[in-house]
C-alpha cells in the first residue's frame, strides 16, 4: 500500500495529530494525504482516489492499470474510479457504469477493475492508438486473455466506445514493451507492411540468447527497434549497441534502428527498402 491516508480517520484515531498532518503531509484530495516525502505515482494516486470514496469505489482505468503492474501510466493524469458520485475533486474523474462481480478483484485491500475489464474500459475511452499503447502495456505487465475481453465486448455490446475497443483490441500485442514500440508496430502495419512479430530472440550456434528485437519479420531476417534516449546519451549502451548490430548484422539481420528524429515517411521507407533487398 501507498502511505496515503484519510486524515480525519487518522486524526480521530490518534495515529495523526492535526499539526502534523498540517506539516507534514500534502493534500491530494478532499481529507486525503500523502507525506511530504513522498512519491506522487500513478499507483498512489489511485490508492488516494479510493480512499476518497471511502473505500466504496472501484479503481478503473489507467488508476487500475498502474495497479495491476503496467508502466507508463502518467502519474499526473487524473485518477479513475467506478463511483457514483459526479462531484469528485479535480485529478479525479469518476464513472457510473454497471460492473459485474466477475469483472473486479482485490489488490492490496482495494477493489480493482479486472485486467480484462481494465482493456476493456481503456479502449473504450481513450483514442485508438493511446488505447492500444495502454492495453499493450496491461498485457505486457499481467496474463491478460484477449479471449477474456472479447466475451466483455460481447457482454457490452452496446456501450459507448465498443466499436473502437474492437479495432483496438485486434491491434494488441503484449511483446510492447513501450508507447513508442507500439507507435512503431502501428506505423509499419499502417503502411502496408506485414504485420511484424514482437520481441524475436536471435540465438548463437551454441543456443544462447545473443539478442532479443523489439519486432521483426524472422522469415526474412529483418528487424525494426525503437532505441530510446538512453541508448544514445548512456555512453555503455550506445558501445553496446553498436556491438550488437554488428553481429546481427553478421548474422544475416537487417536492422533498422528508430529514434524520435526520424520521420514517418523515412522509417517507412527505410523498411520497404530492406524488404526490396530482399527479394
């Protein structure tokens, strides 16, 4: 659990007093604290948005996510709850939508939207590429059935955002592991492009690990990689990666390396070229 607390059940029970919840503690939400100390994580702030509801919410969302292990969830965006309450504070955004016993779990005390249910509410209502960039990371950090969110479409088929959830959930791939990684995947895809398998492990002769690439095509030994900002100022990776590209390359891989420098249509093309050398 995070350190968040109610500060009025804290007060009343002697474990606070009020000069130290005033000087020691931060204000998230309405009668909800959290040490000066501490870090504001996507995670504790769930926690706090739930203690707000007076533990009756159900934690959903990107609030849910965070919970459930995913990366990348924005530790400033507003908290998400299952409440019927529309008079939430700000940083907070409450739903009223029907949730089915099945459909949430405890996780550290709390009720927390199920992984499946948690897809299912991300693809709903966000944009399509930002809602397939959330369920990768979902599906990356927990054993989520595809399976068990097509049973919840089905079982909704009438709310709002199902038709974008259904696009979004045939673009899924657990093998994400970033926001820019999915960017990747969908741009190639998009372009016409077969769609790439994700993290494909390159053995030596002996059957080691030698490589493991962000996406590819195996068959014809072309790989596609998203190297972040650490790969070009962190001076060890960037010798290493250099080092690994020689070896794939030794090896027969074509790899093309992306950053944010470069442009949609460059990747494309430099992508279709490799698949020209190919054939």
């Amino acid at each position: 659990m995070s350190p968040a607390i109610l500060g009025g059940e804290s007060v009343a029970a002697g474990q606070m007093t009020r000069h130290a919840l005033r000087t020691r503690y931060t204000a998230i939400y309405p009668n909800i604290y959290l040490p000066n100390d501490a870090e504001l994580t996507a995670a504790a702030r769930a926690e706090a948005a739930w203690l707000w509801s007076r533990r009756r919410g159900v934690v959903a969302g990107r609030s849910a996510a965070a919970l459930h292990g995913s990366k990348w969830v924005d530790p400033g965006a507003p908290a998400e709850l299952l409440y019927d309450n529309r008079h939430c504070p700000r940083a907070l955004q409450t739903y009223g939508d029907q949730i089915a016993d099945d459909e949430r779990m405890l996780i550290r005390g709390m009720s927390v939207t199920t992984p499946a249910r948690t897809a299912l509410d991300l693809a709903c209502r966000s944009p399509l590429d930002r809602a397939v960039a959330a369920v990768d990371a979902l599906a990356n950090a927990t054993e989520l059935k595809m399976s068990d969110v097509e049973l919840l479409i089905r079982r909704y088929a009438g709310r709002r955002g199902i038709k974008r959830a259904r696009a979004a959930l045939d673009l899924i791939d657990s093998g994400s592991e970033s926001p820019r990684e999915t960017w990747l995947r969908l741009l190639l895809v998009r372009a016409g492009l077969p769609r790439p398998i994700t993290q494909i492990p390159v053995l030596d002769e002996f059957g080691q690990i030698i490589a493991r690439l962000d996406m590819g095509w195996e068959d014809v030994k072309i790989a596609a990689e998203y190297d972040g900002d650490h790969h070009r100022i962190d001076r060890w990776q960037f010798n290493r990666d250099i080092a690994r590209t020689e070896t794939l390359t030794a090896m027969g891989w074509i790899v093309v390396r992306v950053t944010s420098l470069d442009t949609a249509g460059a990747i494309i093309h430099r992508v279709q070229s490799a698949f020209a050398r190919r054939m």
